[in-house]
C-alpha cells in the first residue's frame, strides 16, 4: 500500500468498520459509515468536474461534515483547505483565491459572508450547504448552493482510487506569514509524522513505515477515543486532536458548542470515556479548571491531556494535576514544523516556555550563527520540518525552509534562548505578533483596520498579558484634530475590514501616538501605555 491518508483510513475502515469512528454530541458514526459518506461525497466532487490536486475550501465549525469533507477530498486525490470559520467577507475571498479552491463546504450560519463573495469567486464549480439547524443556528439557504444531504444521498460511493504518496496535502496558517499561506507536505510523509506522535501520546513505537503505521492500533488495549476542543481548522485540532486518533483505529469526540464550554467538554469525557483531550494553552485549560473546581467532575479513562499552539502556565498545569491524575503533554510547533515538548506529570510540573527539544532543532541568529546554550544569546527557532514550502510563493518559501546539517528546517518566525542543558526558552513568535486564545494576529493588521476610520489619525496595536486568553488585543490610537470618538466606535469601524477576533478589546485614546524619528513605531512605548491603560478602559 501508498502511503496515503485516503489508503489508510480505507484500509482501517474495511479492518473496524463497526467501530465508532466520529461522536458529536448525540451523533455517532462508525467507519463504515464514515467511509460510505466520504466516498459519496468523493464521487460528487468528481462528477463537478475535480482532478486530483483540485482544491475543496473546508468553511467549516467543528463535527462529524468537517472531517468526512477532508476525507471526501483524500479520496479523490484533492486536496482540503482549511477555512478560518471566523474570517470575514474579504479574507475568505482572498484564502479561496489564494488556494484555487473550485469547492466550498460551509455551514450554513456562515452563508451570508459566503452569498457576499460567491459573485466574486471566480474559480469555484459548486458550493455545498451542511445545514445548521440542528445546532439551534438561524440562517438563510444560500441561493444555488447545493445541500449536503442531498448530494450524499443522490451520489453512488466513488470507486477507490490509489492515492500516491507524492500527492500533496496543505494546511493554511495565518502564523508568522502575514496573509494566510499554505503549507504544503507530501502524502508520503505527513500520516507517518503523524501516526508518531499518536504513537508516543499511547507508548508505542512511532512507525517508520506504512505497515507498521497500520499494526499500531493492534498493539492498543482499547480503541483510543481522544477529544478534539479546539478549531479543527487549526492544526491542533486537526493533526493532534482528529487525524492522530484516527490514524489508530480510533475515535474522534468533537462538542457541539461553539463556543468553548469546560463544563461540556467534562461531560463529554465522563461519557464517551475519552482518553486524550487536545486542547490549545491557557484559553483552554483556566475554564477547564475552573470547572473541575465548580463539578469535581471525575474523568476516570482520561490519560493524556495535550497542548500546542500557545503557552500553557505552570500554575494552571499544577491545578489541574491536583484534579487528575495524568500527563499533560505540551507541545512547541508551528505548522512549518515541530520543535519541542513540555511533560508535566504529580511527579513533576514543567517549567512555562522551557522545552526538551529535538538534537536537530537549532536556534539560529539572524546572521546564521548557532546560538550556544546557556550564553543568554536570542535567536530565531528552526523547527525540523518535512515542509515542501508554501503554496505559490517561493521567496517566502526560500526564506522560511532550508537545509542545517543536511536535515530540513523551517524557521516559522519563533524566537528563543538556549538554557544550559540544551532546552529551548520561547520568548515569542515574532517581534510583535499577537497571540490571543490560540489565534495569531499581526499589530500592522489591527493597525490599518483602525486607521481606516477618518477620524484616526495614528495607531499602534499591541498585546498586554490576559487571564484566559494569553494575551489581549488592545489599540493606542491619537485622533484627527477636532476630532471625536469613542472606544466603541472605533472597534465597530475596524469590523469592516478585519475578522472580529482580531478587533482591539481596548481602546486607549491619547494626545500623541509616539514614533521613532525615522517613523517607525515605538512598540514599547505603546505597550507600557497599554499595560497601564487596558484594564480600565475595556471596549
């Protein structure tokens, strides 16, 4: 067999078809199902006219549609696109563009951002409808918008097609990239990666080939059931938390909220007996704390619980530990490749930002050196990566993946020291990116989205640290002479151009927006301004 996602869930389907494959609140489908559905969908793409490597955008909430979508696409040999499900009408206009995507799967809540671009999107064949209402969400058919149980229930399951490993599959990131990019890999070496890291949460042996990716689920007591929390459509949720447990034979639990709710998430653990919960930092894990101190709920199957994507606390781990007795697995990557890993356990609680990491991720200065560990020296991070690049732009490809003794790295923008030992401090992606609940938001975005008002008439945008979500969004701003504005209107006018997680939480309105005499911007200045200010003028 190819090494292929399609080829293997294929495979395992055929191997535990009554198996539960996928658990959504009340929904529940086994991989014979999952398998049926997603070949139903495949043989719709197909007659819409899609080739392999044709794209089909995933706009998708997380659930049981999103991941038999991505399925679908495997199946054909396409290639899913992960959809911010919080962008707004101009960046999903520029993601479906920028991806070539001829197929849009979206819930139907979201149809109103989709009725505003269709005219627009040039390159799309079709655009699929999964419908809302049973998640108590209003929302208007799409006008010529094909239904998602229409097409499955009027399409014969597609015949099974060898994917190769050489197809390519990508994930969008926002990242360090600026606009969103596609990271490309190859299906050759994405499912054994993976599979690698389901091995090592489960205590077995990462595969080094297809076969004994396969033997892996055989080798557990129980079939895994892991619970996905956060965005599918990141790639936490999706690699860690959806694709990983799969790829074991297992179960993926999504919850039905959309917003994250603690207290759902517990339930869902005491009732689906999960074993793994995949989850993004601190966003994630106070609110879960915060209800195993309100319940006491009791997770008696839960094992493992595993972050990546955004610091995770020392404090908050500790808290958690008092409740459960298991391992909190944390992890530093980025979707251009994997650094290094935190594991805390009653034994003993990790340090905040130190990680073990691989012998052959580096830290590098911007002139290339090595930085030596213990020497206190600051570099930039370059992750072990099986990245091909980014998807249609080889300069930032060129800058951002290279070659370092012979072993591929990506360098996604993560700045770092080297304690003595050879473990890596994160100081931060990038200089002034903005981390906020697992979502990484440039300040020059914010910054022109509020400048875009006539009555701003400078701006800078910063991060000040925040409880629950990492950091807070919050904006300096200095405005026109004579001019007048509030907070609120300030933050409603910046809607019109930015996805609304990106939006200030705090408006700080002073006389004079300092700068460098050259021009640029005095972040520091701004964000002991913000730091001093945010608490007491929320938005």
């Amino acid at each position: 067999m190819q090494v292929h996602f399609a080829n293997i869930w294929e495979d395992i389907a055929d191997k535990v078809g009554d198996r539960t494959a996928l658990i959504h609140g009340d929904e529940r489908v086994s991989w014979r199902e999952h398998d049926d559905q997603a070949a139903r969908l495949a043989q719709a793409f197909i007659e819409l006219g899609l080739q392999p490597d044709s794209k089909v955008a995933l706009y998708l909430y997380n659930g049981i549609e999103y991941v038999t979508a991505q399925y679908a696409a495997f199946k054909m040999r396409g290639v899913p696109i992960n959809v911010n499900y919080r962008y707004s009408e101009g960046e999903l206009l520029y993601l479906l563009d920028n991806s070539d995507a001829e197929v849009l799967c979206f819930h139907s809540s979201l149809g109103d951002r989709v009725a505003k671009v269709l005219p627009k999107a040039e390159k799309l064949r079709a655009v699929i409808e999964v419908d809302d209402a049973p998640a108590g969400v209003n929302s208007e058919h799409v006008e010529g918008a094909l239904r998602w149980h229409d097409v499955l229930a009027s399409h014969e399951p597609a015949a099974r097609i060898e994917g190769q490993p050489d197809d390519i599959y990508m994930l969008y990131t926002g990242g360090t990239t600026g606009m969103p990019k596609g990271v490309m890999y190859t299906h050759g070496v994405f499912p054994i990666a993976i599979a690698g890291f389901g091995a090592a949460i489960s205590g077995l042996t990462p595969p080094t080939n297809v076969d004994e990716l396969l033997a892996l689920g055989d080798e557990l007591d129980a079939p895994p059931v892991w619970l996905a929390a956060c965005p599918q459509m990141h790639g936490t949720g999706m690699w860690l938390g959806t694709m990983a447990p799969l790829l074991l034979q297992g179960s993926v639990v999504t919850l039905t909220n959309r917003s994250f709710d603690a207290h759902e998430l517990w339930q869902a653990v005491e009732r689906e007996g999960v074993s793994v919960v995949v989850i993004v930092g601190d966003a994630f894990a106070k609110p879960m704390l915060r209800a195993l101190d309100e319940k006491g709920y009791q997770a008696p199957s839960l094992k493992t619980i595993v972050s990546s994507g955004v610091m995770w606390s020392t404090e908050v781990k500790e808290g958690l530990l008092k409740h459960l007795d298991v391992t909190l697995y944390d992890g530093l990557g980025s979707t251009e490749g994997a650094m290094g890993t935190t594991i805390s356990t009653r034994a003993g609680v990790g340090t905040t930002a130190k990680f073990t990491t691989n012998p052959a991720v580096k830290v590098v200065t911007e002139d290339g050196r090595t930085v030596e560990p213990g020497s206190d020296e600051i570099g930039m991070v370059a992750a072990i990566s099986a990245s091909l690049g980014y998807f249609k732009d080889p300069e930032k490809s060129a800058r951002t993946f290279m070659v370092i003794d012979g072993v591929p790295h990506s360098l996604p923008g993560d700045w770092a020291k080297v304690a003595a030992d050879g473990s890596l401090i994160l100081l931060g992606r990038g200089s002034n990116c903005i981390n906020t609940g697992g979502e990484k938001v440039f300040p020059e975005e914010v910054e022109e989205a509020v400048k875009a008002n006539p009555v701003v008439y400078d701006c800078l945008v910063v991060g000040v640290p925040d409880e629950r979500f990492g950091e807070r969004i919050v904006a300096v701003v200095s405005l026109q002479p004579g001019a007048s504005a509030n907070e609120a209107s300030i933050v409603e006018g910046a809607t019109e151009h930015i996805a609304r997680y990106k939006l200030p939480k705090s408006v700080i309105i002073v006389d004079r927006v300092q700068r460098a005499p050259n021009g640029k911007a005095d972040y520091p200045w701004a964000r002991e301004v913000a730091r001093s200010g945010a608490a007491a003028k929320p938005a």
